[in-house]
C-alpha cells in the first residue's frame, strides 16, 4: 500500500470535512527506531525498551508537517488565500511548503539572528515572505494573533486548533507501530507546547493505552518549569527558545493527566544527549530534539523515573540538518593527509 499522508491514514479521528481537498506531501509514517544501545547506557541492567520517533524524516525535516497538512487543508477549505506564523524554523519551513503545495502566498516572521540557517534556507527556497523581526518569536506571536484580526489572512501557529489535529496522529502512529499499545514513557520537548498537547490528545482518543509524558525545556528558556514567563529566553535548542508558551494551560492539564513531570535540561545537557544519539544510534537531529533524552537520563540518574522493565518513546522533532551550524561547531577537525596511500596507511597503523 502507498502510503499518502496522515489525513489519508487517519482522517476519520480527524473534524475534516468531507469536501475538503487534502493537502498534503505524503507526511507521516516516520520510522520507530529501537534504541540498538542506549537503552543500556542510559539505564545498565534494567531491560529497558527504548525507542525514537524519528520525525526529522518528515518532508520538510520536522514533526511540524504532521500539524500543517490539516491546517493547510482547512485553510483552502476556508477559501483563505494567505497564510502567516510566527516561528524559530521549523513552523516556518513547514508553512511554506505547504503553502508553496497549495498555492497559497505565506508570510512567516522571525526573530533576527535567531533562526537556524537550515530552517531559513528552507523557508526561503519554498517561496515564503520571510520578514526578520526585532524581538523574540514571543513577540512575533502577538503580531501574527493581531494581524489576523485586521486582514483575512490564515494564521497557521499551533493556537489554530487544525494543527494540533494533524499533530496527534504521532500518537496513533506510535500506538501502531508498538502493536497495538502506548509506551510507558512518552518523553518530547517543550516549546509553544503543542506537540505535547496533541500527543495526549492523541492517546486519549485512540485507546490503546495511556502513557506518562515527560516533557523536556531548555533551562534557558523553561516558563512551565519555573512558573513563569521567560522574557528572553537563550538556548542552543533554537527550536524550543520561547518564553511564553500558547499551549502553556493544555501542556500543564496534559502533564497532571498523564501523571507526568516536566523538567529543564541545560545546553550541555542537550548537546550530549545530541552527541549521544547521533554516535551510538546513528540519528542526527537537530539539539531541540535532544532534549527528550536529556530529560530521561536526568531523571533516571535522580531516581525520579524507573526504567526497569518500561517501554519508553523518545521523540526527535528535527532533522540535523535543521541546524548545521550546530554540528559544524560541535564536531572535531577533519583530519588532513597527502593524497597518498602510504601516509593513509601510517595514520591506519
């Protein structure tokens, strides 16, 4: 079977109309990888069943793909002709491609010098209207909610209910791929918080178990762990760099829920988690999507998660290449040898 995207798959759990055309770019479907020796290095002995969500493999390199078919889709229902968010990347890119599918015009504002050059690039190559604010994407955020009470333009953020639609199908996903169940452990991470909004809205609906979240902030930029608003917050995880969550109720109702707990990794927690999974496991992405890993070594190294005998889903939200500055900076010299097998040879032995 072809697969067709996550609105083809799993439109019946969907509020679609059934004279909506479906945009989509065949979406979804991302692989669940099963961790080949992490699992024993972030818990020794205790059988742990750890696997990654690998939604960097999505069209446009994140899980934002998922959320964007429908709202897209909803959008050219409507009859809009324009679309606008706010964004640190990857909304960006996914909104423009989408855009670009339907032939909608899309405006995307960002905050200067904070977007990644991979998520810039791609949002540019897709045709977007790329507008650099001066402030942060919190504030970017408010112009784009004021916007669309002014002119009938589409606002495509996760505060537009068809995103996070689109975006619990990971959980159906999740639940399939596992045979039929939810993990124990869901671990993600938190930045506007829809994405942990809408895998709780997910397992809910699809009954096929309940899993604990465990959602991961940067300690930069980590307002649902302090209880407040961060007015700027820094991170090397640009992707989760917001002060000011949208879904800020629905992740701290999703949390309680769930029995959950959410915790603030440091940047150099992240980016050895990051090191980690792209060195033992083969999975390059971009530093956000380290940080569901970060949180889980943190708390089983506090003794606040028991791993023995769990099966726990670690999403990775970005491709690495999302950010290559990250890993240009991050990685060791290639090393320079004569263009002659002999000093190859010497370097060998």
């Amino acid at each position: 079977m072809v697969w067709s995207g996550v609105l083809d798959k799993y439109g019946s759990y969907l509020p679609l109309a059934s004279a909506a055309r479906i945009i989509t770019l065949n979406e979804g479907n991302t692989p669940l990888v099963e961790s080949n020796r992490l699992a024993e290095f972030v818990a020794p002995g205790a059988g742990l069943k750890l696997y990654f969500k690998y939604e960097g493999l999505n069209p446009t390199g994140s899980f934002k793909d998922r959320g964007m078919t429908a709202a897209i889709t909803q959008a050219v229902f409507e009859g809009a002709n324009t679309v606008i968010c706010a964004s640190t990347g990857n909304t960006a890119a996914s909104a423009a491609a989408y855009a670009a599918r339907s032939g909608l015009r899309c405006l995307v504002l960002v905050p200067e010098g904070k977007i990644a050059l991979g998520k810039l690039a791609a949002s540019l190559a897709y045709g977007a209207e790329v507008i650099s604010i001066d402030g942060s994407f919190d504030d970017g955020l408010k112009m784009v909610r004021e916007i669309v009470k002014r002119k009938p333009i589409a606002l495509v953020n996760s505060v537009n209910p068809w995103r996070i639609e689109g975006q619990k199908t990971g959980a159906f996903e999740i639940c399939d791929q596992l045979g039929g169940v939810a993990p124990d452990w869901h671990c993600l991470p938190v930045g506007n918080a829809g994405n942990i909004t809408a895998y709780w809205m997910g397992y809910q609906q699809y009954e096929q178990g309940l899993p604990r979240l465990l959602g991961a902030q940067a300690s930069g930029a980590a307002p649902i762990v302090s209880g407040k608003v961060v007015t700027s917050p820094e991170t090397v995880a640009t992707a989760i760099r917001i002060g000011n969550p949208a879904r800020w109720r629905e992740a701290v109702q999703a949390l309680d829920d769930s029995g959950g707990t959410i915790t603030a990794v440091t940047d150099e927690e992240i980016l050895n988690a990051w090191r980690l999974l792209a060195k033992m496991e083969g999975l390059f992405v971009e530093p956000a999507s380290a940080s569901g890993l970060a949180a889980l070594m943190k708390l089983v190294n506090d003794g606040e998660v028991d791993p023995t005998g769990k099966r726990i889903v670690i999403v990775l939200t970005g491709h690495g290449l999302k950010d290559p500055g990250i890993a240009v900076r991050e990685a060791a010299e290639p090393l320079k040898l004569p263009a002659d097998i002999n000093a190859l040879e010497a370097y060998l032995e």
